[in-house]
C-alpha cells in the first residue's frame, strides 16, 4: 500500500481528528502523491486535515492520539 493510502486510511479512522503526522521516511513521497509542497511551518492541507512530518521511525498518527494517557 502507498503512503497516500495509509493516509486516507487513517482520516477514514480518525474522521474528527484536525491533524495528522506521517513518518519522515514517508513524508517526501506523501508530498508528491498530493502534489503538494509543505507550507511555512512544514504543513500540507489534505482532505481538510493538517499533515506534517512526524519523524523517524513512526507510524501514521492522529491528532486524536496525540497525549493519550494509559
């Protein structure tokens, strides 16, 4: 499955999350798929969500998984 797949995917999952963080490894391709280019603060607009770059070595998450206690 291609990044733009998992993408959807997971907005699919996470419908009222704002935002969304992709792992760097994946990031450059995402951007291409989307045909888009990171604005100023390294965000793309996709499906009305806000995409950044994650990091190394993450998975696809969502805002909605962001500071989740256990």
């Amino acid at each position: 499955m291609d990044i733009r797949t998992l993408v959807d995917i997971a907005i699919e999952e996470d419908p009222r999350a704002p935002c969304l963080w992709v792992p760097s490894e994946a990031w450059p391709e995402f951007c291409s798929a989307i045909r888009q280019r990171p604005n100023l603060i390294g965000a793309v607009i996709y499906r009305n969500k806000t995409v950044r770059d994650g990091g190394p070595a993450t998975d696809i998450v969502t805002g909605s998984q962001q500071g989740w206690r256990a």
